[in-house]
C-alpha cells in the first residue's frame, strides 16, 4: 500500500498558539506550506494549552525539517528579553 502525500504529517510540537504561527509564517516564507494544530480550531489560544502542532503535507516533510532546522538556528541568537513586543492591550 502506498501512502498519500497529500497526508498531513507532524513537523513539530510547540509550547504556544503564537509560536507555532511565527514558525507557520517563517515556512511559508520558504515556500513550505504549513498549519497550526492541537489549539483552538479558530486559531484563538486556549487557556490550558500546552502545545501546538506544525502540520505538513507528507511530500513536504523532508523540506520542512530542513527549514524548521535553519529557522530554529536563526532564531537561536535572539535575545528575546530585548525584543520590545509593545504594550499590553487592555
């Protein structure tokens, strides 16, 4: 039996609705198409959540690791306590 590869396969598990959409938006940069799941269907985080896959189609697996690898090691030199994310909405 042949497997489809149109099948969506887990790229990864990450702690957070918001990190999931970076590193979603970060693949489509690359050409990769990907999708948040294990949240909220609507994509609003859930109280409670605690985490959130990355979704790829099967045929895209071995590229999207490669990227996430490159994304993860870009994002490794951040220092995030120096990042200004604005101010808090009421």
């Amino acid at each position: 039996m042949t497997t489809d590869p149109l099948e969506p396969e887990i790229l990864a598990t990450v702690r957070s609705q918001v990190e999931a959409t970076m590193i979603v938006a970060d693949l489509a940069e690359r050409g990769i198409e990907a999708s948040c799941g294990g949240g909220d269907p609507a994509g609003i985080p859930v109280e409670g959540v605690t985490h959130v896959d990355i979704v790829v189609r099967q045929d895209h697996l071995e590229a999207a690791k490669k990227a996430y690898a490159e994304i993860q090691e870009e994002k490794s030199h951040i220092d995030w306590s120096q990042v200004d994310v604005g101010k808090p909405e009421d």
